[in-house]
DNA sequence: TAGATTGTTAATCGATTAACAATC
DNA sequence: TAGATTGTTAATCGATTAACAATC
C-alpha cells in the first residue's frame, strides 16, 4: 500500500533510457546491462542502475535486463499504455504546431482539442484538430475528465488562464508561459521554459567567450 | 579576471524574475525588494535575495532595488541586449512553429533560418523564414558566424544531425528530440524535453490517482 | 533611532557518486 | 569456480534553507 515516491531527478531520465532501448535494433542482442546503457548515453554507471533499479525488478547479475521487458516496464512506469487526453489552451503558433504534433502520442497523450479566447464557434487546425472557445473549457474537460492541459498563451494571460483549468478540474500542467504560475496544492506544473534553458545557452557562450579571450591574452603574453 | 560561476539552477530562476518584473505596471513603484518578488511568485524569499544577489550590486537595505536597474541588470546578464543568431535544424511541424514564433526575439535570440534535409533549394515558412537544405549548413553558419542551433530533428537522426552541428561550429545546442546527445566538450546542450516534463506530470496524475483510492477504501472501511 | 531589508556565513537537505556485498 | 553485473549502504557533493550581522 506504500506509496513509492520516486524523484522528479530519476523521473526526468526515465524516457531517456526508454527512448534509446527502444532506437535499439530489435534483432540486436536479448539482454543490455545498465553499463552498456550508461556508455552509449555516457552517463554515470552506478546512477544508470539505480534509476532503473527504480522501476524495474528483472535485472540479473552477470546477464543485465531482456531489453523488451525493460522496455516494457518503463512504459508500464512511465504510463505510456495508458492514454491520457489533453487540451491545450491557448491556440497560437505555438499551440497550434503543439495541436498537430504528433511526438505526445508516443508519451501516452491524445490532445483533444485547442482552446482559445479569440475563437467565437469552432475552428479547426491544419492537421484536423478542433479548436474552441475558452467558454467551453469547463465543459470540455468534466465532460471527458481532461485532467492534463498544455499552457501555451502569453505570459500576461497565463495565471488568469491557469486558474480557469484548475477550475475546471485539470490537475497537471505544462506550461510554455515564461512565467511562474501560482497553483493550489495538488496541482501540479511543469515548466517548458524556452526563456529558461536559452538563458542557460547564452551564458555558456557567453563563458566560452571569455575563456577565449583570457587563453588569447596569455598566449599574446607569452609570445 | 575571475570567471564568476553561476549555477544552472539559479540561471534558470532569473527569467522568471525577469518576466515578473516586466509585467509589472510601468507607473508602479519605483522599488522593490526581493520579499515582494518572493511573496508574488510564492517562492522563497531567501533564494530570490540570494539569486539576485548575484547578478545585481544595486539592492539597498531597507529599500530593495530599484525596478528599472533591476531589470537591466538582468537582461545585461542573460544577454537579452546582445542578439545573437541561430539557426533551427529539422523543419518538421514543431520547427517551422518555433521558426515563426516571436518569442525568442525577447530573449536576445534571432532566429536566421531553417535547415531540413528533405529541402532541396529554398522554401519559406508562413511567416517569412526561409528553410535550406541541411547541405548548406556549415557554410551558413561559418558565413554568419552562427553559434547557437535548435534541434528539432526526430530521435533517430538527433545524433548524427547534432554531430554536423558541431561541425558548422555550432557550440550551444537547444535539444528538442527526445534523446540524449552526446558531444564534445565544450558543446552545451539544453535538452527541451518534453518526454520528460510529461513523464512527471503523468507520474503525478498515477499517485494522484492512487491517494484518491487509499482514501476511499478508508473512508469506505470507515463506514 | 528603529526597523526593514540586504548580503553572508553556517546548517540542512537531497541527489549523486563511491564502495561493497550479493548473485547468477 | 571466477568474474561480471546487480542492488544496497555509506560518503560526497551541491543546492537550498536558516540564522545573523551589516546598512540605509
């Protein structure tokens, strides 16, 4: 009856190992140990098996895991069987390639519909995807108990909209707003930051840069 | 001479500041100490002391900082003055989306053009952006003296596409493709990873899910 | 001055890494 | 058996939080 918490670290590396299992040939080798695994994403042995230690059970010494139950017990994990509709609000450009996307299907998410204040009656996206207005939102999602909604407005709107899904019974976000969303407990966000992972990048650059340009000045001085 | 580092875990935060402080309404107060930005964004009011400390010198006892100074201490820190060019590798629905969205143009961040190995000569994207086949790449890049690139290739060319990358001097990679990169040093990747922002919210909805029945069982027992 | 707010120094917490015993 | 690989227990590391002195 325990309740198993797992880290959000573990949980973030989690679809890496199934991504990579499942790019693997399926008429290559049965069993893959944690170290192979750890080597061809060069990632840390010993954290490799511990995460999968995390969800799986089937790991034998001196042999590894059946690639296919690994697999099969990282999708298990993951709820990848399982398909979880979703909305996504705010139909932008963003939402818009989000609506047609077709990578969330793999991840066991079937997006519904998009939702929009600026849509009066119904539109419908390039890929066929139904597109309503925001009224039709607490409907929506009670309706078909929407419990997943992808955040994609500007940042000025996004609390506003935000606290309209929690109304409206969703309970997990991915929020695409470059802001921070204030929620109950129990609801959870996950933050998509562009801004985030760009500020990230250009510091790097920025560094490089700068060691650059004290190697240059010690080279210059030592000639 | 010192290179100051500042951990991606704080480098992370400081858009968010960012964001809040620019929503703000311009004919507000001239001041702002970080307990309000806490208290606003429901975030601890030692770390924001501590994560704007290290950007800005201008914070005053009693006072705080001042908005503008803040904000420019900032955005001269994250780089959003000095724009920097890149490129978008993989025009599939997701990347002619992020060609055409505005938003990196916030950041500091210019999007040039679009590279897809399916494109022979030159196509243009909705909004403008023109798309060149993957051949033309490291001498777009070179030419422009491109550093940062957006992957937006499926999982199974991620590798080969991002060793190109490198190869066109490329040293900052924004990772869309649901795996891991592995490169040289030097090379930063930011991995934008949906898969795994969606792996914490479903393992979110699962334990949501569960305590619900623990507790119905219990208050089913109960009764 | 008094007190709010700053920045800093020390303590806590959690995650990663290392060491090791168990096992096929 | 020998040895590779597993999972676990202890040590390290880094980030967050708490306590406090400095300052306007």
């Amino acid at each position: 009856m325990e309740v198993k918490g797992i880290s959000q670290a573990i949980l973030r590396r989690l679809p890496i190992y199934l991504t990579y299992l499942k790019s693997l040939p399926p008429q290559g080798p049965v069993h893959i140990s944690a170290t192979a695994i750890a080597a061809a994403l060069h990632m840390g042995e010993v954290q490799v098996r511990k995460d999968l230690a995390s969800v799986s059970k089937a790991g034998r010494p001196r042999i590894g895991y059946i690639v296919s139950e690994l697999v099969e017990d990282l999708e298990a994990f993951l709820g990848c069987n399982d398909v979880s509709n979703a909305v996504i609000v705010g139909a932008g450009k963003l939402g818009k390639a989000l609506l047609d996307y077709e990578g969330f299907s793999e991840y066991g998410l079937h997006i519904v519909a998009g939702l929009d204040i600026r849509v009066a009656s119904e539109e419908t996206t390039a890929g066929g995807k139904p597109i309503f207005g925001l009224s039709k939102m607490e409907d929506l999602c009670k309706r078909m108990n929407i419990r997943i909604g992808i955040l994609t407005v500007p940042a000025d709107q996004a609390q506003k909209v935000c606290d309209q899904m929690v109304e409206s019974g969703i309970s997990a976000i991915l929020n695409f707003a470059p802001t921070h969303l204030t929620v109950p407990e129990g609801i959870l966000v996950q933050n998509e930051n562009l801004a985030a992972s760009l500020a990230v990048l250009s510091n790097h650059l920025f560094e490089q840069m700068h060691k650059d340009s004290i190697k240059n000045t010690q080279e210059g001085e030592s000639l």
